[in-house]
C-alpha cells in the first residue's frame, strides 16, 4: 500500500501542474460544475 501512495502522490502532483499550466494558457478554469460528473450509482454484486 506505501508504494501505490506515493506513486499516487507523485501523479496527482504532476495533473495538478499540467492543470495550472493549462490554466494559464487558455485563462479559464479546467475544473468546473459544468464538466462534474456525479458519482455513478452503486453496483449490487449478486
């Protein structure tokens, strides 16, 4: 579980540049209540 946590964290810092430069380019929100997606319902295993 260590390993997947800071491979996780390492990803996640590296979308977050890519998100903030992308940002930066066009000067509008990447992230936004437009593009949410809600959660997709719960599967029932039978």
């Amino acid at each position: 579980m260590n390993e997947n946590e800071s491979v996780a964290k390492t990803g996640g810092g590296i979308a977050k540049k890519a998100r903030l430069e992308l940002e930066g380019k066009t000067g509008k929100k990447v992230v936004s209540a437009a593009n949410y997606l809600p959660p997709s319902p719960k599967k029932i295993n039978k």
